[in-house]
C-alpha cells in the first residue's frame, strides 16, 4: 500500500555551505513552477541543475529552459526507451506522448537531426540521456536502441558536448558500443548503477559516474561499493527527480532540493565531511558539463 505522506513533498535538508549542482534532474515531470524549484534548490546550495530531455519535445523544453535561466544547463536525446517507440509504434501509449504509430527508420533520423539542432546550441551542454536499457526494451527494440546511442555518440563528439548515459541492465553493450564508436572527451554515466569492478573499468577511461539517491537505499551496498572505489575527481551527484527520492524519503517526489540528502551520505561513504565532498562534485560538474 502507499503510504499516506505519498504525494507529500520531503522537507527542507539543512543547507550545504559549499554549493553544488544537481547534475541530472527533469524539472518538466516535477510539480510547481520551474522559478520555485530553482529557488527552494538554491536556498538549500543547489545553485546549478542540469535538465535533461528524454525525446524531442522534452528536449526542446530543456534548451529553451536553460536559455531562460543562468542556473540552468541542458542535455537533449532520445532516451534508449524513445529510439524504439519511434521506430516500432507505441500502441499502448506508454510514454508521455500517448500512442504512437510506427514511423520507422525515416522518423529515427529527423527526431535524431532534431538533437543535433538543438545539440548545437551555446547553452546545451549535454547530449543525453541516451544509451541502452535492456530492463524496458526487449530483443525487437535492441537495434533501434543501439542505432540511436552510437548517433547520439557522434552528435556529442562533433559538437563537443558531454555525452550523458543512460544504462540499465546494459553494462557489457554499454561499454562495448563506447569502445567501438570511441566515447566523447566528456563522458557522464548517469544514475551509475554498476558495480566496483565497472567503477574501476570508468576510471580507467575517465568516465563521470553520478550517484543518485538510490545509492541510500538499504539494499544498494554494491552502488556505495563502487562509490568507494571511483576516484574523487570522477563522481557527480544527481536527483534523477521526480524519481529516486533518496531514504528515509523514498516513493515520496524528489526534487534538486534533496540533492543534500544524497551528498551526505555520499560523504559518509567516503569517510570525508560535506564541505570537501561538495567542493569536490561541485568542480567536477563543471567539468563534466563544461560550464
């Protein structure tokens, strides 16, 4: 059963002193108004959200939010569960635009020539989130998928943008197609959701990894493993809001706000306080993103 505090927003976290950013959050799919999200995230030191879009229409929302907003910076993809639905039809509707005929090929490559327009813009500083989920997509998707992510790859390389991954229950192809395709200078593995050993495999290739607030839960001692492990240098913090509310607050709305939540035990993790934690994500967002 939910609980009855289900659609109640979590409190006010004390405030970080060494502010930070949000590296991975969807303001679109978050009640309220984008101004009161980036003020309640800034009065508790989230001073920077990175808004990343999903398909065209929510990309294009990204790019024209984050020219509306200092504070704001965006990414703009296909999410791996886009590429499919576009080429083989969405009869149930699943995702936000509702019921979709098959478009094929042809539809792949203007939603993909859609990106890499907006991709080219000054306060677009991600291509992402794109990769491979192999958790909603199954065996008659996979090729759209993984058409759509080495596209994808090549957009963030010719343009020279960070390159923002999606990867679910994919690690092995993930890492395959970046290999083949040769990843982008930047390269950000978002919501990271491997193990110690994979920590080490994006070290070695300098790959961000972003820890969300799923790496609170009980059961994720393999992601503070692999936090453990990743060099300070490579880590990021991120919402994934409205999704991931990190403990005691899970299956209630996340938002950047919680973004202390998540850094704090993050710091725990590591054996080091907030403030070098923080400083720590802060400039490798910045990095990360290029801003």
């Amino acid at each position: 059963m939910p609980s009855k505090n289900a659609d109640v927003p979590p409190p006010l976290p004390a405030p970080l002193r060494v502010a930070v950013a949000d590296s991975h959050t969807h303001l679109d799919m978050q009640a309220g108004t984008v101004e009161e999200g980036l003020a309640k995230a800034a009065s508790v030191g989230v001073t920077t959200v990175v808004q990343v879009g999903c398909d065209v229409r929510g990309s294009q929302w990204a790019a024209r939010t984050a020219a509306e907003h200092e504070s704001v910076h965006a990414a703009v993809a296909l999410h791996p569960n886009e590429a499919p639905r576009i080429v083989l039809g969405d009869p149930d509707g699943w995702s936000r635009q509702g019921a979709r005929e098959a478009g094929g090929d042809v539809a792949l490559d203007e939603a993909l020539a859609e990106i890499d327009r907006l991709a080219s813009l000054p306060h677009v500083k991600g291509v992402g989130e794109t990769g491979l989920d192999h958790f909603r997509t199954g065996p008659e998707g996979m090729a759209a998928q993984e058409r759509s992510f080495r596209a994808h790859i090549e957009i963030a390389k010719r343009h020279g943008k960070a390159l923002v991954i999606h990867d679910r229950e994919a690690h092995e192809d993930v890492l395959r197609v970046l290999k083949e395709e040769g990843a982008p200078e930047r390269t950000v593995f978002h919501c990271y959701s491997g193990d110690a050993a994979m920590a080490q495999v994006c070290a070695e290739h300098g790959y961000f990894m972003s820890f969300a607030g799923n790496v609170t839960f009980k059961n994720a001692q393999g992601l503070r493993d692999a936090l453990a492990v990743a060099p300070l240098e490579l880590v990021l913090v991120e919402t994934d809001a409205p999704f991931l509310t990190p403990a005691p607050y899970r299956g209630r709305p996340n938002a950047p706000y919680l973004v202390p939540v998540t850094l704090r035990a993050m710091a725990e993790t590591r054996g080091i306080d907030e403030d070098a934690m923080a400083a720590a994500v802060s400039a490798n967002t910045a990095r990360a993103f290029g801003y």
